[in-house]
C-alpha cells in the first residue's frame, strides 16, 4: 500500500494538471459554415436580411429594363382570331361632337317631326294639340265578363276609345283603336319642343282658314 506521503504526493501532481489544463473557450456563431464534398471544401456564407432585400431589387430592376430593351413582337399566331385583331387594333378615338348634338342628329336622321306634320289631315293635328273631342258611342252589359265595355268616339279623328268597368264602375282596362291615318310611323309620343311643332301647325291652319274666309 502507498503510504501518506506517495498519496498527497499523488494528489497534487493530479491537482496540477488539472490547474495547468487550458480553458475550452466559449463557442460564437460562425459568419460561415463548411463543408467537405469530395475532398473539396465548400465555404457557405450567411447573408444578412438588408444584402438579400438589396440584391431581390437589383434582379427586379435587371428584369425591368430588360423587358423594355425588348422590341415588341407581334402577336402569335396561336392566339384566336379575335385576341389576334384586339392586339393590332388601333386605340378608339373620342368623338368631339357634343352628345345633345349627336342626339340630336340622329333623331333627325330617323325622323322629321316637321315633315310628318306637313304631311298629318288638320283632324289629327288638332287632337294631338286639343286632346281627342269624346263622345258616348256605345255600352253594353258582358255577362261573360261580368263587366260592362263602355266605347267612346272622336269627333273629330273617329278614333274609338274603349272601356271595361265592373259591376260597381271601377275601371278594369281600356284601349284605343286610332283611325287610319292616325298613327305615324317613328313617332312616338310627344315632348317639350315637339309639342311646340304641333301647335304652331295647328293654329296656322286655322289662320290661313279664317284668311281664306275674310
């Protein structure tokens, strides 16, 4: 057995080496990594967030200039026929006609109120200015209805307005049968300037009759 002087002897030649071991020292994050392929050794660098936002724009402005540096082709000839004519169509061109002027062209152009007028018997001219001239024509009971057809006339364009009541005198629908003659092609009903037409024809007719009489 080792007696107590070899012990503390072997004691403190184990605690020397312990006191004369370098310290490990403390790790960090490496900027870059390696690896070994081959033999070879592979240096990966790390980028910081501000590099790859930097070189993301970069490759945009690049792809940027490049497309507006290419000259334009024309269309495939794989597309549709329709998609074909849309690309080469020239850019609409805007009417610098005013649009009441235009409106007024074409209402010209598919009808002339005044020629219509020239050409209307002096009966229907007036109606269309005093409103039609009614008189009881007809009436009678529709048991078939349960109803009653009331038929009223013109005075003077004959044109026949017709009526179906209830049995307690409320009215249930109407229409009109116009004379011939009565209703002009392209005409529809009367407004503003319109009705300004009709009247001057109307009290001029009557004019040139009382001129004529005198």
């Amino acid at each position: 057995m080792p007696t107590d002087r070899q012990a503390r002897a072997a004691r403190a030649q184990r605690d020397g080496r312990a006191r004369a071991k370098p310290a490990k020292p403390a790790q960090s994050q490496p900027a870059a990594r390696t690896s070994a392929q081959g033999g070879a050794v592979k240096v990966v660098v790390r980028e910081s967030p501000q590099a790859q936002a930097s070189r993301a724009l970069a490759n945009l402005e690049a792809a940027e200039a490049k497309r507006k540096a290419a000259p334009q082709s024309a269309p495939s000839a794989s597309l549709p026929v329709q998609a074909r004519k849309a690309a080469t169509r020239a850019p609409a061109t805007r009417s610098t006609t005013p649009a009441a002027t235009r409106a007024a062209q074409a209402q010209e152009h598919q009808f002339n109120l005044q020629d219509a007028v020239a050409k209307m018997e002096l009966a229907y001219v007036q109606c269309r200015d005093f409103g039609h001239s009614w008189r009881p024509y007809s009436a009678r009971w529709l048991q078939a209805y349960n109803s009653y057809e009331s038929q009223l006339q013109c005075q003077r364009c004959k044109t026949v307005r017709t009526r179906f009541l209830s049995a307690t005198g409320s009215q249930l629908s109407g229409g009109y049968d116009y004379a011939d003659g009565y209703l002009v092609k392209g005409m529809g009903r009367l407004t503003g300037s319109d009705r300004d037409v009709i009247r001057l024809a109307s009290i001029t007719a009557l004019v040139q009759a009382d001129t004529a009489n005198d």
